[in-house]
C-alpha cells in the first residue's frame, strides 16, 4: 500500500520508517530541504518557536457555502463523540508511552545499530515541597508498574550524584533520577533514521509545502501541494498519515476533525556560568519552580540555560511578562547560588501551541484512509519511536502493542 506521511519531523520520520518496515511503499513530504530538519538543527526557523499556522491560501475558491460550513461542523461534532480517548489520567499514559518509546528505541539501536540518541548524565527531578515528594513517593510503584525507570533520591543521594545541589541542601526534601534524559538531543538519532529510511526505498519529496487534503467519497482522494518555486502539484495515495505538528489543525479542522489547541508561552533565560566547578552537570527540572535547567556549551564558555512553560490562554498575540523572567532568575539564584552571573543574562520568549490534554494524538480519524500522529508543542523525542511504531500498526489494520488513549472511530 502507497502510505503518504505528511510531515517529516521525527514524528512523521519515525512513522515512515516502521511503515516501510511492514512492507508499505512511503512517501514523505516536507517543506524543509533536509528531513528532520528541527532535530538535526538545520531547520530555517529557530528551534521551539512553532505555533499553530495556518496552510497557505488557494487562490480562487473558498469553502464558505453554508452547505460546506454544515457538512464540516457534523462532521467535528461526529469527531468529538467517536475520537476521545476513554477518561484516564493522562500522566499514566505519558509514562507508558515513554516507556514504550525507550524500549523501541533500544530495540532500533539493536538491530540498525542507529544510535538512540548521546548519552547524557541524565535528569533530575528536584523537590522543595514534602507533601509533593510524599505524593510522588507514593506513585512510585504505580508509575514503576508503567514503565517509568525514575528512581528515588534521598537529599543526601542526590547531593552525591549531583555536588552542584550541596548550596541548597535545605531547601531540597528529595528528588528523582532517570539515566538518561528523554530530552537529550536527538541529533544524531534523527540522521541515522533518515539514512536507513532511503536506504530501504523511502521517497522523501523535501520543498513541498501541504496546502490542502481534498476528501472524496468519505476518503481523502489527494493532496495539494507547493514546491519549492511555488508550483502547483497533487499527490496520491492509499493511506495518509498527518504529522504536521500544530500546522495538522488547520487540515483537519477543514475536514471536520477536531483538534483542540491551547497556546503555552515558553520563557528561556540563559546566563554566563560564573565557576564551572560549581555548576551542574545533570539536567535540571525543579518541580516546584516548574524550571528546567541545563548546563550547555558555547563558544563564549559554558552557560546555564533555563526554561518555564506558562498557559497563555487563547491569545497568541499577548505580550510576555517581564516580572516572570526576574521571578526566573530569582529562582535559579535561590537553588543555585554563585553558579550563574544574573547581570549578563539573556531573555527570550517562544510561543507553543499544545493539545488541550496535552497528549500526543495518534490514530485514526473519521476518514478511514487517514491518520494522525502529531503532538503539538511537545518535545517528540521522548515519543517518536513508540508513536510512530504504534500508528504503522495502526495504519496496517494491526493492534497496536501499546496500551494508549489512541484516537479511535
């Protein structure tokens, strides 16, 4: 079966791969020169700055007839009562989800020898809060069940892994540990994966932008297209798969499929380290700051980077507030004294737009030759090898082996 992926992230990268495993012929479609570009760091945009945006615009017809407003709003009305997951705590699928990613991964590694992304000194999980660390303690055999391969930290254990936390020995009550860090960079993955993709006869069509999926009969019958020079073309296949990221709302609304979206504003301070010997070498994420802090190499020296993601509501367009970056410094200073020189700090500000459960939307759609395996505003290395490997079963007519709040009609 001819499988279009459209989207060439590591979402639709990944996807095409375990398609092709099982026998499909897969064509990717990208609008950027290289696939994967973001994860491979040669994509033209700056990194995490995607928002939800809409395709380009046809010249001439406009679905704007009532018939066609009727159709569409039936349509995503039918969406919303067969595609919601059953009612778990989302939590618990994130975890089995990465749990199912790493083992894929490895699994990948085994056999392909495609590296599973550089090892890293992992992630730490730090607590100010008892009762928060009580409640995490607590979960722990239940998330251990799930996969999740965190592992408790006495005050005096965390400390020990990581010197760099002896400054705030009173403040901490706990911690967590993963050894390695599902946010590692996944350069090197993505380009291993991309090699063994065309090795095996995957099409990769780069410069072309979607513009719209034209559904016949109760199918999508093709996909307009733009290439690089802005021509017009049209593809064809038996199935499709969209992985456009937040860029797949507008497609699938236009088709009557619901996909809700709330926009999150991510702030990044980044400040000059002051002592080396005193910064952390493990990744950071304060529970209770809700920061997450990482040592990274420039060539002006070594630097702390830190990052909060906040809810910014509906509105795209609002300013970003100016006390929160201070509130940011005033944090890493309290946890990390003397580590970092809060005078020569830099500020920056991305907006995401996320699903309102803020889990990855995988599976099929009221069309049944089209599916969905995009995760707007996340960070999909953490599930790319286990959403892609899920929705090519899926796509195959295949139980997935995951138990996941798949989207199901």
């Amino acid at each position: 079966m001819r499988v279009v992926v459209l989207g060439a992230g590591l979402l639709g990268v990944t996807s095409a791969y375990y398609l092709q495993q099982l026998g499909h012929e897969v064509i990717v479609v990208d609008r950027h020169a290289t696939p994967a570009a973001k994860a491979r760091g040669v994509a033209a945009a700056r990194p995490g700055a995607a928002t939800a945006t809409a395709p380009p615009k046809r010249r001439g017809k406009k679905l704007s007839t009532l018939r066609s407003r009727i159709r569409r709003g039936f349509a995503r009305l039918i969406d919303r009562a067969v595609g919601t997951p059953p009612k778990r705590d989302p939590l618990d699928h994130l975890v089995r989800l990465a749990a199912y990613s790493r083992k894929s991964a490895r699994a990948l590694g085994d056999e392909t020898g495609v590296p599973h992304g550089a090892r890293t000194a992992g992630l730490m999980n730090l607590f100010t809060d008892p009762e928060a660390f009580r409640t995490r303690m607590a979960n722990a055999t239940h998330w251990s069940g799930l996969g999740c391969e965190e592992r408790l930290l006495s005050v005096d254990e965390a400390i020990g892994l990581e010197p760099a936390l002896a400054a705030m020995r009173s403040k901490l009550v706990g911690a967590t540990y993963a050894q390695e860090d599902p946010a590692r960079d996944p350069a090197q993955f993505a380009a291993g994966l991309v090699f063994l993709c065309r090795a095996a006869g995957v099409r990769f069509l780069t410069r072309h932008t979607v513009v719209a999926l034209k559904e016949q009969d109760g199918r999508i019958d093709h996909v307009e297209l733009l290439d690089g020079a802005g021509r017009s073309t049209t593809l064809r296949g038996q199935a499709y798969v969209l992985a456009l990221g937040a860029a797949s709302v507008p497609h699938a609304e236009e088709l009557g499929i619901d996909m809700p979206l709330r926009f999150v504003r991510e702030y990044i301070v980044t400040m000059p380290i002051l002592d080396p010997a005193m910064a952390p070498r493990i990744a950071l994420r304060d529970r209770q700051g809700k920061l997450r802090i990482v040592r990274i190499e420039t060539p002006a020296g070594d630097q702390l980077r830190i990052h909060a993601i906040v809810m910014a509501g509906l509105d795209e367009e609002a300013e970003p507030d100016s006390d929160r970056f201070q509130a940011i410094v005033r944090r890493t200073e309290m946890l990390l004294p003397g580590v970092a020189d809060a005078s020569r700090a830099s500020f920056d500000t991305a907006m995401h737009a996320v699903s309102t459960n803020r889990l990855p939307m995988i599976g099929k759609t009221r069309l049944p030759n089209l599916f969905l395996n995009t995760a707007p505003g996340t960070r999909t290395w953490i599930h790319a090898c286990g959403a892609g490997k899920s929705i090519a079963r899926i796509v195959s007519g295949l139980r997935p082996e995951l138990d996941f709040a798949f989207r199901r009609p």
